[in-house]
C-alpha cells in the first residue's frame, strides 16, 4: 500500500509540474507555442507495465522538453492502474477503436478484464490534450493504451496487427494528430511549417523561408 501512495504522489507531481508548464517570456512579444501530448514513458518515467521507461533519446524532443511543450501523461496510471502490472493487450486482433464502440475488450494475462481503465484513462489523456490545447500527440508505440501504428494481437504470443490502442484512436477522434516515436523527425517537421505555433525555432524557420 505504501508503495502504490508513492506511485499515486509521483503521478500528481507529474501532474502538477508538468501539465502547467509556464510559457517562455520574450521582451515585447508574446510566444505561443504549440504543446505536445506525451506518453510518460518517452519522457523518462518509470510507468511501463513492467516499471519500465521507454526514453525517447532525440534531439528534438530534448528541445521540446526544454521549451516546456511537453503535456506528461501515462493513461493507465492515471486510471489506477499499478505499476509493475500485468501485460494487457486488446482482444482479439481488434483495435481501439472496436473497444471504444464496445465492441472488444482488453485483458490482461491474468485474464482479468481492464477495458474501462483503459477507457478510462483515455479519457483522461484526452481531458489533459483538450486543457493544454494540444494539436499533437507522441505515444509508445505498441501499447494498447498509446500504440498509434502498431499493437499486440491480443494472443500474449508477442506477434503485433496494424492497429491503434485506445487512447491514441480517442485523440485522433477529436482531432489530435497522433505520432509513434519513430516518427518525432516527421512531427518537428510538422510543427516547424505549422502557422499556429509562434515560437522562437518555428519563426526563425518562417523567417528564412520568407528570405
């Protein structure tokens, strides 16, 4: 029990330092910058299934994290989920879209069923999006929760389908464009051409284009 406090506490810390990250000043101009959606995961913290981290090491997201553009969120944890906790995966060879619609549900492999946590905590990942006015969304690929181009079969046999995970097809739905971390050289992209964002690297970047 002490330990899952300690789990709950870290969870709210991250919430509270992370999610209201303060805007960068500039002398005469306000900058608006757009924020990114970003499984915990990527970003260092130990909230895998296996209490694990999956660190995305790329200078871009080292930028980003520096900018304050990172919106932190792991959604299984903020359902109450613990960490370690046991595999789940989507059954069978559906997606999150079919658990959405309710249509599928997601096991662990225990057997126990877990699919409104992980509505749950989609739920919840979305809320965090839609507050931080996030356009976009970076997540770990292969999760059923997060995996945007790829999940497990629902077999516990390690084979994977082409499909989303719960939270990655729920931020899709209302228009957040979703990017695994193999992709973050072509979300930067996106970003940098992107008119609404006013940060100091994207101006730089129009201002050498209108030259």
């Amino acid at each position: 029990m002490a330990a899952w406090s300690r789990l709950i506490a870290a969870q709210r810390a991250i919430h509270i330092t992370i999610f209201c990250p303060k805007p960068p000043a500039r002398e005469g101009a306000f900058i608006v910058m757009l924020k990114i959606l970003v499984s915990a995961c990527l970003a260092g913290h130990p909230v895998r299934y296996d209490g694990a981290a999956k660190t995305a090491h790329h200078a871009w997201f080292a930028r980003w994290r520096d900018e304050g553009r990172l919106v932190i969120v792991c959604p299984e944890v903020a359902a109450g989920l613990p960490t370690p906790r046991p595999p789940a995966e989507i059954q069978l060879h559906r997606s999150g879209a079919d658990v959405l619609k309710h249509a599928a549900s997601i096991l662990d492999d225990t057997g126990a069923n877990v699919t409104a946590l992980f509505i749950a905590g989609a739920e919840h990942a979305l809320r965090c999006a839609q507050a931080e006015n996030c356009r976009y969304a970076l997540l770990a690929d292969g999760s059923p929760s997060c995996g945007s181009t790829f999940i497990y079969d629902g077999e516990f046999s390690g084979a994977t389908h082409a499909a989303a995970g719960v939270t990655a097809t729920l931020l899709r739905q209302h228009g957040i464009r979703v990017f695994a971390q193999s992709q973050i050289a072509e979300l930067a992209a996106l970003i940098a051409h992107d008119p609404n964002d006013r940060s100091a690297a994207a101006e730089s970047h129009q201002a050498k284009r209108r030259g």
